[in-house]
C-alpha cells in the first residue's frame, strides 16, 4: 500500500510530470495544477489530489506498474548464498 505524499512534494513533481507526461490531458493537468497552485487560497480538490497522487506514484513506477497493485518486493527465486 502507497502512502500519500504532501501536496508540497506533488507540487513540487508536477512539472516533471508535464513533461514526461502519456497524455496531452496529463500535461494539460499538470499545467494547470501548477498555474492554480500560484494562487494563495487554492487548495485542490479531492479528485484533483487523488489524480496528482496517481500521476506522481506513476512517474515512479518501473515500466509503468500500477503503484496501487500489490507488487512482491521479497525476491524468492534463485537464492545463492554468498560464502
């Protein structure tokens, strides 16, 4: 299970998530998540967080894994003990 990063760390990743991002909509977001978050008294929405959260734990994810999937982090195939 992800935990939920700071809307300042969000922040911080939006522009880096502008410009690697899948989507022309993903960009589009990004931008203007950025140009609100100039704005003193804005705070984003529920939905607005929860699509930054995915868009940031996404530009973190190895070949696109889903950070919401239950991924086995304990390597259990060949074991070589190292003598």
């Amino acid at each position: 299970m992800t935990t939920a990063r700071p809307l300042e760390e969000l922040l911080f990743y939006m522009k880096t998530v502008a410009s690697q991002a899948s989507s022309e909509w993903e960009a589009n977001f990004a931008r203007s998540i950025l140009r609100q978050s100039k704005r003193p008294t804005w705070n984003p929405s529920e939905k607005q967080l929860w699509t930054m959260q995915r868009m940031v734990s996404d530009l973190f994810s190895p070949n696109g894994v889903n950070a919401d999937a239950d991924i086995d982090l304990i390597d259990t195939g060949d074991r070589h003990d190292a003598a």
